[in-house]
C-alpha cells in the first residue's frame, strides 16, 4: 500500500514506525527537515520537507497515485484542507485525519464529501477520554479494549497474591465462573516475557495477564487473579484541558470529581460547563494544595497535562502523599517504562491510543478493528471471517485447523449477539467477528491473508 504521512511529529513518527515494516510504501511530509532526517536515519521511508496542504508539496510526496493519506500535523485547519485537496485535485481514494479541537468535531454535519471529506477522523482526546473511562470503570484492569461493539473485551490486569486462580493452572478457570460463564486467557508477560498459556500454565504472582470476556463476565475474571479493587468514588484530575473538561464531564454523574487547573481564565471556561464537578485554580505539583484536597483519601488521581516531566512529578508526589491509585498521560515512549508500575500505576500513552485507531483502517483482510499493545509490538484485532469452506482459509474449519502464526492466539469469537469463547474445537462460520491476539506484529501479514478471500469467492 502507497500511503502519505502528513506530519512527522509523535503520532505521525508512531505511524511511520508502525507501517514502514508492513511491506508498505511510505513517504512522510513535515515542515522540520530535522524530524524528516532523523526518520529516514532509522526507516525505510521516503520524506518530503515542505507544507503538507501546499498541492505541489503532495505532488512530490507521491499523492496522485497514493491509496491513503494520513493527515496527523499539529493544525486541526491543516489536516482539514490537506484531506480536501487530496480528493478535489488527486481523488485519493481514504484520507484520515487528527482533528483535536471540539470546536470541529461537536459538529459530525462538517465530515461529509461535500463539506470537509475525510473518511476516518481521529480525535485523540475523545480516544483517550474513552480509554480512561474505562479504566475507572473496571479498577484493577490495566487496559480494557472493545470488540464487537463492546459485546467482548480484552483487559489486561496484573495477577496478585488473593486471586483466585494465582497459583492454580489455567484449567481449573471454568470451576470459579458463574454458571454458563466463560473466559480465555490470551497472553501472559512474565518479567516482559511472553509466556504462551495453555491448561496447564500456572499464574504466578506479578503476571501480567490479557483475557478476553463478554462485558458481563469482566468481573468475575478479575477476581480470578487479583483481590478486587473497591469501588472508585473521589477523584482528581490535575489539568482542565479537552481531556480533563471531557473525563470530567464524563465521570461528574457518577463519581465525586475535582479538577485542578492553573489558568484561571480556562478554570472558569470550564466550570461553567461542568454540573457537579468542583474546578480549583492552582498547580498539580502544590504539595499543600493536594493535602488541603485530601489526596490521601482520593481513589484516583489523574495526571493530564502536555508537560510530561510535569506528569511524572506531579504523579510522584501524589503517591508519596498516599493516593489510592495513579494514571498519568506520558507522551514519550522512553519515559513509559522507566516510571509505570514504579512511579506510576497506568501509563497513558496518546500516541499508541492514536495509532489503533489508525491501523483500524489500514489492516486488510476484512480486519475491523485493531488495538496496538505492548508500545505496539503486538496488537489485538477483530477480523470477519467471510466466504465458505471453498473460498476462505477460516470458514467452516475449527481453531485447531487454522494455519494460525506461531504464539498467535484466537480468544473469542462473536456470533451476532452470542459471545463464544474459543477452544480448539470452535468452528468459524461465515460472518463471525473473530478476535485474536497477535503477539508479533510482524505476523500481521499472514493474519491478513488468511481472513481474505479468494477471487473464487462472489
């Protein structure tokens, strides 16, 4: 695939590096000749310095024959009219785009061929709101992604002395479900390695464990592996940008939330959108500013600033002076590892959030969705297995018949509203959802081709 990269910031770098190793053409177009070069000093890429809406620009980056255009700059009115010079003077058949501001996307009437045609629009805020939502809604879980519209999920948690299951082999899961309940265990990373889980793995402390569950089921999972958490009712969030006045708005109905915000004008911008949430000018890194708002008795203290460095001190702090738990938005990717789990309880990366939902787009093979993990060397996916036995490698053959890459794993398959938790006798009939977890993102290829069908197939 021939795809032009706009922007060769964090998310665009993110793109570049994510796609370039896919047997993709990639050419990437930044106005910082210094970006550019150090890009091309690591990847195989083409790069084109100049304005990345300018037509002659695009003509240089490859645009007249390209497949796709992803416009990830930092201007929201850059990407917009990069995406409509694309399709007016080009007809680049898909262009995505990173629109930031709410201002743009309150108004859905806008993306349209006619007005503003962008076929995908990314809104890295909306993203991570989502994200954290749902890391407040199921304490404990260290990520929790959607499939199937939300009828399946794959959570992530870290098994702890208390769980049920910590200690025992996998096989005895199904004895502690509820009755007609049902869980798969995908992967295990033990010391940030990849244990493959079969039925007689043993979960050991400190595992970290991705299962897939219907939504309904989520909980009981967690308690197989770790002492449930207690239910999350104080939180703070430290910065009152679009993703603290969104998450506040978000949580404000059911949680008690306070904001701390040190621009006075943007505080009161945003308490005059919030109902029940208290907004507090001041600084997250004010040591008496969070006793006076009794850090130590809040559930959830979230760090949400662009200043990472501020992120980490202000996070440190807070667990010195006894929050309950820490989330933390970290943009570079070499601050993640050295702070999460010892500095901070969650790590959010808005770059790897971004970028799912990117290659959602991207991936072929009837692949609907795709959620980037472990700082994108593996990733979850949700593919529609289509055709008959004749036509397609999947359809009406079982999961031990697949040709599946090796430590690739089927975890659920989702049958209209029938969430079916795999085994290796589960057969794939046509039009299920299937979610896999794929712990080598350089297997995508063959995951790819095998959801595709043959040219036999009408």
């Amino acid at each position: 695939m021939k795809i032009v990269v706009l922007g060769a910031g964090q998310v665009g770098s993110t793109v570049a590096h994510s796609l370039s190793s896919e047997d993709n053409d990639i050419t990437v177009v930044d106005t910082d000749a210094a970006h550019l070069k150090s890009l091309q000093d690591t990847l195989d890429i083409r790069s084109v310095h100049g304005h990345a809406s300018h037509p002659k620009v695009l003509i240089r980056a490859g645009i007249e024959d390209a497949d796709l255009v992803i416009a990830v700059t930092n201007s929201d009115e850059v990407n917009m009219v990069a995406c409509q010079v694309a399709y007016t003077l080009f007809n680049t058949p898909t262009r995505v785009a990173r629109v930031r501001s709410s201002s743009y996307t309150d108004h859905p009437e806008l993306w349209s061929r006619e007005h503003t045609p962008i076929d995908v629009l990314i809104s890295p805020e909306q993203l991570i709101t989502q994200h954290i939502s749902r890391l407040i809604e199921n304490p404990g879980a260290l990520q929790v992604l959607d499939f199937a519209e939300g009828r399946v999920q794959l959570v992530a948690t870290q098994a702890e002395p208390g769980g049920l299951l910590v200690g025992h082999q996998l096989k005895h899961l199904r004895e502690h479900l509820p009755s007609g309940g049902d869980a798969r265990v995908a992967a295990i990373y033990r010391e940030g390695k990849l244990v493959q889980p079969d039925g007689d793995t043993v979960i050991q402390d400190h595992d970290t464990v991705f299962f897939l569950a219907a939504r309904k089921y989520i909980q009981n999972m967690m308690k197989e592996l770790r002492p449930l958490d207690g239910p999350i009712r104080r939180i703070i969030l430290a910065g009152g940008g679009h993703i603290g006045g969104s998450l506040a708005r978000r949580l404000e109905r059911d949680h008690h939330v306070k904001v701390i915000e040190r621009d006075p004008a943007r505080a009161e911008a945003i308490a005059e959108e919030l109902e029940k949430a208290i907004v507090l000018v001041g600084d997250c890194a004010d040591e008496n500013l969070l006793r006076e708002e009794a850090i130590d008795a809040t559930d959830v203290y979230c760090v949400l600033t662009n200043d990472d460095e501020a992120n980490i001190l202000s996070s440190m702090l807070a667990k010195r002076l006894g929050a309950g738990k820490v989330i933390a938005i970290i943009n570079r990717a070499s601050y993640v590892d050295l702070v999460e789990t010892s500095v901070i309880d969650i790590a959010v990366s808005p770059e790897q959030i971004t970028i799912s939902d990117v290659l959602t787009h991207i991936r072929r093979g009837n692949i609907v969705r795709v959620h980037s993990l472990r700082r994108g060397a593996a990733e979850a996916i949700e593919a529609i297995a289509l055709g008959d036995k004749h036509s397609s490698k999947v359809v009406g053959r079982a999961v031990e018949e697949l040709r599946l890459p090796e430590g690739t794993t089927i975890g659920a398959v989702v049958r209209g509203e029938e969430v079916i938790i795999a085994h290796h006798d589960t057969l794939i009939q046509e039009h299920d959802h299937v979610i896999l977890f794929v712990p080598d993102k350089r297997q995508i290829p063959a995951i790819e081709a095998l959801f595709q069908v043959s040219a036999t197939f009408v």
